[in-house]
C-alpha cells in the first residue's frame, strides 16, 4: 500500500496542537490573534498545498501576514475617504 500524505489542512491542525501550550498562557486578546493566525491558514490552504514541500509554519505566518496587509489596505482607503470627507467640508 501506498503512503497517505496528510493534507495541508491536517497540518495547519498539528501545527496548532503544536502551540496550544504556548496560546494558554496568553490573555484572551492574544489567545484570540493566535487564532486568527491559524484561522488565516486555513482560509489560504488552496494556496498552501500549491508548496510542494510546505514548512507548514512558514505558510501559516505568510497567510496571516498576507491577511494583515489586506486588512491595513482597507483601513488606509477608509482613512483617505475620510480625510478627503473632511477636507471637501472644510474648503
């Protein structure tokens, strides 16, 4: 028979086992960022699997860093949306 490979899925799921330890002694804020961080993975794994041989860890840091800057992209159009809201009621 031939070898099962475990899905990049299944190893965002060990990874996050992995660190359990580390996220219990965390507040809730930061309990719920490193969430965040595994959720990022899991919503990029199409991606993930597209490494041929993944550091599964590295792939879940890039996701969620790809994540944060998308989220940084939205808060600067909603600042310069905002910014030129109020320079239109101020001229």
């Amino acid at each position: 028979m031939g070898r099962t490979v475990r899905t990049f899925r299944d190893a965002v799921d060990y990874e996050e086992k992995k660190w359990m330890g580390f996220r219990r002694t965390l507040g809730k804020k930061h309990r719920n960022n490193v969430d965040t961080i595994f959720d990022s993975a899991r919503k990029m794994a199409d991606a993930g699997t597209m490494i041929v041989t993944p550091r599964t860890m590295e792939v879940i840091l890039f996701s969620a860093i790809l994540e944060i800057l998308e989220r940084f992209e939205i808060i600067e159009e909603k600042i310069e949306s905002l910014e030129g809201r109020i320079k239109e009621r101020t001229e």
